[in-house]
C-alpha cells in the first residue's frame, strides 16, 4: 500500500525532531547532574540559582584556572584591554581586583563555537543534498541526522543561558502551535499555498527579519525593540508553517512527487520553519527578563 507524500514527510520530520529534542534533554540533563555533583560538563560548570517562580536555574559559566601564576587584564573605558599582568599568589589577585583587573585565565572549551560551526556546515549540506535529487534519501538523511545531533546541544546552551524554565515552556509552545499550524494547513480551510500575495509577503517579511538581525551586529538596539522583533518573527514562522503545510497537500496529488526525495526536502522546510519558530520564541522570552 502506497503512503501518502505526508506521512513520508512527518517520519523524516519526527525522527529529525526527536534528534533534537533528546541531545538538547541530554545536554540540559548533563548539567543539572554537573551541578548537583560540583563537576562540569562538556567544559563548563554550573552556578544554581532561583527564578521568580522559585524553580531552580542554572547559570553556565567558565571557571577560573586555579594554579599560579596566571594572567589579570585591565580594560579602558571602550572595553579593550590594555594592560596585562600576571599574579603568583592569591594576595597579588586581591589587589588587582580592587584596581578593576579581571581574571584571563580560565578553564574553558571553545567547543561550542566548532559545534556552531560544524552545524552550519551540515545544514548547508543538508539544503544541497535535499535539492539535488541525484543523490539517494539515505545520504540526505544522514547529513540532515549530523545537523540535528549539532543542533539539540546548540539549543540546549541557549535556554541555560536564558533559564532553562522557560526554554521548557518554549518546547511546549512550539509543539502546540506545529500541531494546531499542521492541522489548519493541511485541510481545505484555505489554499495558503496558492495565494501568491500571502507568499510574497511573507517573504518581504523575512526579509526586513533578516536585515533587523543584521543591523543588530552595527548598532545598540533597546531589549523591547528585541523582544518585540522575536514576536514578530515567531509569528512569521507560524505563518511560513502554515504555508508549507498547505504546500504539502496540494502536492498529494502529485503521483511523481509521491517519493521520499520529495519527502526529505518538505521535512527539512518544515524542519526549518520549526527551529526558527522555536529561537524566535525563545529570544523573546529571554529579552523579557
């Protein structure tokens, strides 16, 4: 019995999502455990504290290195440093402290910026293989499986950083609104897909998005501002959710496209739309603390 484009569709969806969702549970996992234990995980320790709601937050955070000597910095008023000197005792470090120095030596990994790295590169291979169907799904699944098992601890640091509280509530949210988008889309309530003004907008949408986030790297811009961007950027890949969904079902009756080539590359849309849906709604989140 054939399958229908979307149940293909849903199964490379679901088992990309739940890569995910467990190496983003592992990771928080990990640091709770790291912080009940007084130990670190993946190079980096954990401070406890308590939120508005009295749950417990954990704060990640480099350790100073312990042994002497080690290296103190200076900063001017730009923030560069501009002087550096090194202690051989925990005197000489008090002393620099109260001078404004701070400390340089630090007991850190930089492997979150490899694994940030790493991930841009597997989705961009992902984006290549889904749109070139001269290679087989199993390929395109893999490096789609290597951008998934990247992205879940990537997620994971950014709602510890936040408060993994509210990075919970963000999961829930992104749940509920893909369900509630996946229904509306997929019936005939109405034919988003074929509204040519609804897609053109969208994409001017996320567009203007895109050069906000840009101009965000050149200039201060006020939290609210932020916050009230990431709103409008969840609800524009609300949108795009509800579009790809539509898409997906007027290609049903497509017998040619009725495939799992076509499947992979309507999973790692949706894919998208998800994980953007998921940042925006978290960056708000953590602009309104």
């Amino acid at each position: 019995m054939e399958t229908t484009l979307l149940f293909k569709t849903l199964v490379i969806l679901s088992a990309q999502l739940s890569i995910v969702l467990f190496t983003c549970l592992y990771c928080l996992n990990g640091a709770r455990k790291a912080y009940e234990n007084n130990t670190s995980f993946l190079g980096m320790f954990f401070r406890g504290s308590v939120n508005m709601k009295g749950q417990l937050d954990l704060i990640p955070y480099a350790k100073v290195k312990e042994e002497f000597p080690k290296e103190m910095t200076n900063q001017d008023a730009e923030g560069n440093d501009f002087m550096t000197k090194t202690v051989k005792n925990q005197d000489e470090v008090i002393e620099l402290l109260k001078q404004g120095y701070r400390h340089t030596s630090i007991e850190s990994s930089n492997w979150l910026g490899y694994l940030l790295l790493f991930n841009i590169a597997a989705m961009f291979g992902t984006l290549f293989l889904v749109s070139t169907f001269d290679f087989p799904p199993a390929i395109g699944f893999t490096v789609f499986s290597l951008t998934s098992i990247s992205m879940g601890p990537l997620i994971g640091f950014i709602m510890l950083e936040m408060d993994e509280n509210d990075g919970y509530t963000a999961l829930k949210i992104v749940l509920v609104v893909t369900l509630l988008t996946g229904f509306i889309g997929y019936s005939d309530f109405y034919s988003f897909s074929e509204n040519a003004a609804f897609g053109v907008i969208l994409m001017l949408s996320l567009f203007a998005l895109l050069l906000f986030n840009l101009a965000r790297f050149f200039m201060e811009i006020g939290r609210g501002t932020t916050r009230a961007a990431a709103i409008f950027g969840a609800f524009l890949f609300s949108m795009f959710l509800l579009y790809d969904f539509n898409y997906i079902k007027k290609q049903e009756g497509i017998y040619e496209l009725n495939n799992w080539e076509t499947a992979l590359e309507m999973a790692f849309i949706l894919y998208l739309d998800i994980i953007n849906l998921l940042l925006e709604i978290l960056e708000a989140m953590g602009n309104s603390q």
